[in-house]
C-alpha cells in the first residue's frame, strides 16, 4: 500500500489542521535552508539538532519499525504530514523536543542518531526507552513524551488517511467524505 502526500494532506484535514497551504509552504520554505544544525560557540554542533529536518529525519527512520512492512512511500507521507505539524505550536515545540530527548538516548546507549541505526536497533531504543508500553502523556516522563510525540504521531498520520484507514478497514476515516452509499456497500 503506497502513502502519498495526498494521504498526508488529507491526514492534516482530518485533524483540522491546513494541510494543503502548510504543506507547500513549509515544504519550499525548509528547502531553502542550507542546514538546520545549531552551533556551539566553538562553530560545531553541541547536541543532535532539533530543528525540522532532524524531526522529518528521525520520525521517518521511526515510522519504518511502526508502520506495517507493506506500506510504502513512507519518507513523502511522513514528510508531508509534519510539513503541516511543525508550525510554531506548543505541540510543535513537544514534538522537536521528544525528538531530541530520543536522539540523545539512542547516542547514549547505542552511540549513533535514531537515523544512523538499523531497525532491529531502532525498535530496541523504542523498547529500552519503554514508549512500547507506555501510557501517552505530553507532559510525563521521558517513555510517555516519546509514546505521545513520536510513535502515536506517526500511527495518528498513517491511520488518519484514506490509504492508512484502508489497510485496517476504515474505509472512510473520520474527516473523509464517503456518504451514506459507501456505507450501503460495506467495506472492499
């Protein structure tokens, strides 16, 4: 099953959010920029960044172990989606700092960025940090902040579209018009 952008922008319209104007906007806008690093006094990188590309980087690299192994287009959805997600909110803020909370435990204890590990790795940084078992809460622990930022975002964008709602049998996700005939017809 192929995600696309389409699916992406029908994800942020299913949430509410302007997915088709943030999407291009955002997308031209960061395309512009020559890097995203922030630098230390001495001009090197301090920290793994948090900016925008290090977020899109990381929850794509997450969302090849969530995500079933027969979708694919993965890296344009994901994209796309947090095209319409990284905005100035204080979800926004969460996110890139789940995010960096994430990188700096996977360069702990396997000395290397989520994106930089093998999967088999990457689903064992999820486990070891427990967002596997952990209850969703944007303002808990460490395991609760990555289960609420990353891994539920990135089921929330797959099963919010039309093609990930299909891979469940959601054939109409809330959001997505379908009317009554395609209820009169049941699933396909």
């Amino acid at each position: 099953m192929e995600l696309t952008r389409r699916d992406a922008a029908a994800a942020l319209a299913a949430l509410g959010a302007s997915g088709g104007v943030a999407l291009g906007a955002r997308f031209a806008a960061d395309r512009g920029r020559e890097g995203d690093e922030e630098l230390g006094a001495d001009g090197t990188a301090d920290e793994p960044s948090t900016g925008d590309e290090t977020v899109r980087e990381t929850l794509t690299a997450v969302a090849s172990v969530v995500y079933p192994s027969d979708v694919t287009g993965v890296d344009e959805f994901v994209e796309g989606f947090l095209a319409g997600r990284l905005d100035g909110s204080a979800h926004a803020t969460g996110l890139r700092e789940a995010v960096a909370e994430l990188n700096h435990l996977a360069n702990s204890w396997h000395g290397a960025p989520v994106v930089d590990l093998d999967p088999a790795d990457r689903d064992r940084l999820l486990r070891e940090v427990g967002a596997d078992e952990a209850d969703e809460d944007p303002d808990g622990t460490t395991a609760e902040r990555v289960r609420y930022y990353v891994v539920n975002e990135l089921l929330l964008a797959l099963y919010a579209s039309p093609t990930g709602g299909e891979l469940v049998g959601i054939e109409n996700p809330q959001g997505h018009p379908g009317g009554a005939e395609s209820y009169r017809r049941g699933p396909r």
